[in-house]
C-alpha cells in the first residue's frame, strides 16, 4: 500500500503573540550588516576560496560598506587561520571595519581563536552551539540543563581569553542559539540570558544576540513572531542587539527579514547574491536593494551592480542568476509588447516632467542609480510589439515613429522574429527599417528635385523630379501649392498612381548645423490601402520627397 508523502511532514505550530505589532511597522532606517561571504558563504562552495580570492572578496565587501564582516573559522581551519594572520599582519583592514570570527564552544578552539586574532584593532568573537530540540536529542543527546551548560562554559572561556588578549584589541562578543526557529521559544530565552549572565553586557557595550532561521522551517511571518516574542520575553532588552540570520531552504528568506527587521531585530547577517548551504543565506543585495526603493539609504554602495556581480562570481565560482532582483542580466529587460509601450511611455513622461520621483512602469528603480544603462532595457523578440520597436529606433537612431508607422513597421519585425525565433538586435533592427524604408525601392529611386514658379497660377509652382525608374534615369513633373503636393501631381501623370497625403510629420534626427531631418508620410489609394513612407535628408524638403516616393513604391508594389 503507497503511502502519502505528505504525512511525512507537520504544520509548524504558529506563536501564541495576538498583540504582535511588526504587521503594523515600517522599515525606517538600515540594520547593522554583517557579511558573512568568506565564511558561511565560502563553506558552501563546490570550491571553497583560496587566499587570493578571499582577499578580494574582503576587498570588494569593505568598498560596499560593509562595516562588519565575518572572515572565518580560523579555529578549525588552517586556511581561515592563515587569512585571518594576513589581514591582521599586511594591515588590510580598514581602521572603520570589524572583523568577526566563529568558534564552537570548546576550549582549544577558543584558545586558538584568540591567537588567530592577535594583532587585530577591533573584533566579535562569535560563539554559537545548537539548541534546537531535535539537535538535542539526535546529536547531542542532552537535555536543556546540558545544553545550557555548554554554552555557559563557552562564554566564560571566551571571557577568559579576552581577559589574556592584548589590551590593542576591542573585543565584543556574539553569542548564537543555533536553529533557534527549531528552539522551543521559552528555551531560547532562558539559555540566552544565561550567557548574557557571563558576559555581563551594558546598553554602551551590548552582546550580539544572533538568532538563526539555520533551516527555514515556516513562513516569513512566523519568523517575526519569533523574534517579538523574544524581543518582548528577554530581560534587559536594552543589552542586546538582536541579529538575524535567515536562510533560504522555503524560498523565503528575503522575505523573513524584512519582517524580522519590523518585529524589532538589529542586524542582519547575510552573503552578497545569497551564496551559502542549500538554498543559500539572505541575499545582502536584494535587501539593500528593496531598501533603497522605498527610500531608505542601505548604508552600502550599490551604484556598480555589474562590478560586484562579477567579482561574486569570481570569487564564488558561481554564476548569478540572469533573473536575480536587481543584478542580473534581464531583471531590466522587457520582451512583452505591453511592458515595452508602458516603459517607453514612462520614460518619455519622467523627460517632460523633469520630477525627481523615480516612476517608471514595470520599472521599480532607475537602471542608472545601480550603474546600468536603458540600452538592456527594451529588447525585441516575438513578444515584442510596436513600443519596444519604437523605443530602440528613437533611443539608438534618433527615429520618432509616429504612431501609424509603429504599428506598420512592427508588423515586418514580428514576421522576422516569428520566422526565426530568436531575438533582433538594435542593429539588426536598423538593417530591416533601411531594407524597408531607406532602401533605393521601386519603381522610383530620387536624385534631385528642382521648382519654379508657375506662370499660370500664383499660388503654384512646378516641379522637375529627376528618378531612376526602370534602370533609366528621367524627369517627371508635376504642379502643387508645394513640393510634396507638386510630386505626388507627378506621379499620376507618369504612372497613373494617384495617392492621397494622409499624414505628415518630420523632426531632426540630432541638433547642430549638421543635422540630418527625417521624414514621414502617409500615404493611401483610392481603394483604401495605405502604407507609410519615410525620408532622411540633410534638407527637410528632399527627405520629405524622398519619404513620398518610399509610400509610393510600396503602394505600386501591393
């Protein structure tokens, strides 16, 4: 008999907290961040960091703003303790930065701890063990009082080996419940005020209180129960400060931050583009980030999001996401016809209005404030529409379509993209709109123009157009109040091809004497059909006879 997989597992039993208030907060300020990249992050690696990299991932987290950075295990491995000796002996750490270190709670990892530290300006030592109750009974088979116990012996031989270090080091302290989401709630304040009870800390010199999310076990907002319901139970709340360490095992990290933050936590500790066991730790970047959209400065420089992405990758031999918030490669790009035409929209309503409020639609930040260009912005393929298209011809080319054109040229564009599948690039756009509109065409390719007045009417004037037609060059002429009314008089007298002018608009490609003028007609026949023809010229006129002759040649062609 199959049974269910789904019995296997339990609903996590939610907090009993029906006052909680975060539901109600608002993220006003950034936390105190703490970067563990070159320790959780790196234990998580197919390849971990060799010194090379480690140095310039500290680099790359001090230029950010990182202003607390964990660099190591240096107790329990060589290549931690050598890294941590070559920041401290070669003075690569900012006199601005704290470095932090993790030890167990045993003796001879606490002693080599603070060896490894010697030297340093400014440190955490960071003391952790588990008290999750099901690490309690299948790892350590203890109960509370042993477990307890252990922590308190830690901290007090973490003290003691402070007592010993060089007085040229400011030393602060970190104590951490691991899986403290799967630590009765009483519990994990009853073991954390006992080693608050061996540290001794003041409101001017706190005790970090990390509280892991180790495994995520239940939704965001359990979390932030959790983490009220602690803040509210602790004794000399005011001691402490409250730090998060959420992981990403339901996907949700971000998200249990964020809300942890409102029910009253301090600090965060993340890796940048969430590196780390599993599913990863929560991602730095994506909170900074969401941060800075709601107009909360983070505190860390974002403003080259490509440079850190690639020195990550570098460092962590893994690749961001092209879907990453933020980062990556297309989290600004819009294939879909219906966002392309909002996002050109946008864009030319925050040009008008010149406002400082960033509104873009599907756009939640400005591409530029992290250091991208709009060039990625709009893309075209088979799901693209007329504003995409239009977007890229004015943005590369300078070409304003008008609007009927839009929708005329994207036709020939959806054609391509449907035969090949496959994305059109800027220039590839720009071929097909030449092919289509700029090209020589048939039957009428233009040379040159001449007027004159005519003598049988004032308000006219006669007009020579010298075309190639049929691979012969000649002359045809025509009568108009002006040049473009005057050609197309002359194209129903050479080729009985009477058009109707529809439509008419023309604008300079760039400023500057030298600016070159573009220009758009409309175009129909008697039986309805219409097309649209354009014109480029250094002389407005010229390109509007030029655009004329376009709409014409592809009317004879229909």
């Amino acid at each position: 008999m199959m049974i269910d997989p789904s019995k296997k597992y339990r609903p996590f039993p939610p907090v009993a907290l029906a006052d909680r208030t975060w539901p109600g907060a608002t993220i006003t300020k950034a936390p105190i961040w703490c970067a563990v990249d070159l320790r959780d992050g790196n234990q998580a690696l197919v390849e971990p960091m060799g010194a090379d990299r480690k140095v310039r991932m500290f680099q790359l987290l001090c230029e950010l703003g990182y202003k607390e950075i964990e660099v190591g295990f240096p107790s329990a491995s060589q290549t931690d303790f050598d890294f941590l000796r070559q920041l401290i002996e070669r003075d690569m750490i900012p006199a601005d930065v704290t470095i932090q270190v993790l030890t167990q709670a045993r003796e001879d990892l606490i002693s080599r701890t603070f060896l490894a530290l010697e030297g340093a300006s400014s440190a955490i030592v960071h003391l952790y063990n588990s008290t999750s109750t099901l690490q309690r009974r299948v790892v350590f088979a203890l109960d509370r009082a042993g477990i307890t116990d252990l922590a308190v012996r830690g901290a007090e031989m973490v003290r003691e080996g402070a007592a010993k270090a060089s007085a040229s080091t400011k030393l602060r302290f970190q104590y951490s419940p691991e899986s403290f989401t799967g630590t009765e709630l009483d519990y994990a304040v009853e073991i954390c005020e006992a080693v608050m009870g061996v540290f001794e800390p003041t409101a001017e010199a706190p005790l970090i209180l990390n509280l892991p999310s180790t495994v995520e076990m239940a939704t965001p907002n359990v979390y932030a129960d959790q983490i009220e319901w602690f803040c509210r139970t602790l004794p000399h709340r005011e001691r402490v400060l409250i730090s998060l360490h959420p992981h990403n095992d339901r996907g949700t990290a971000v998200a249990a931050a964020e809300l942890a933050l409102m029910a009253g936590a301090d600090r965060i500790e993340g890796t940048l583009f969430g590196n780390g066991e599993r599913t990863g730790n929560v991602d730095l970047v994506t909170l900074g980030m969401n941060m800075f959209t709601q107009g909360v400065d983070p505190g860390i420089d974002f403003s080259n999001i490509d440079h850190i992405r690639e020195i990550a990758e570098e460092c962590n031999r893994l690749p961001v996401h092209p879907r990453h918030p933020y980062a990556g490669d297309l989290v600004f790009t819009a294939f879909s016809g219906s966002h392309q035409d909002a996002i050109n929209k946008g864009l030319h309503a925050m040009e008008k209005t010149n406002q400082d409020v960033w509104e873009v639609p599907y756009l939640p930040i400005d591409p530029k404030d992290i250091g991208r260009s709009y060039e990625a912005v709009i893309r075209v393929n088979s799901q693209s529409g007329k504003g995409g298209v239009a977007h890229i011809l004015e943005r590369d080319y300078g070409i304003r379509m008008p609007r009927g054109l839009q929708v005329e040229f994207s036709k020939v564009v959806q054609a391509i993209t449907d035969t090949t599948g496959e994305e059109i690039t800027s220039r590839g756009l720009w071929k097909t709109f030449e092919e289509t509109y700029l090209g020589a065409g048939s039957p009428y390719s233009f040379l040159e123009h001449h007027t004159r007045p005519d003598p049988t009417s004032k308000d006219q004037r006669i007009l020579t157009a010298t075309v190639k037609a049929g691979g012969k060059v000649r002359d045809i002429d025509g009568r108009g109040t002006g040049p473009i009314e005057a050609l197309v008089d002359a194209l129903r007298k050479d080729s009985g091809l009477a058009i109707t002018i529809e439509d008419y608009e023309e604008h300079t490609l760039r400023p500057g004497s030298d600016a070159q003028a573009v220009a758009f007609i409309k175009a129909s026949l008697p039986d309805g059909r219409a097309h649209y023809g354009v014109g480029i010229d250094a002389n407005f006129v010229v390109a509007s006879l030029k655009a004329v002759l376009c709409a014409a040649n592809h009317l004879s062609d229909k």
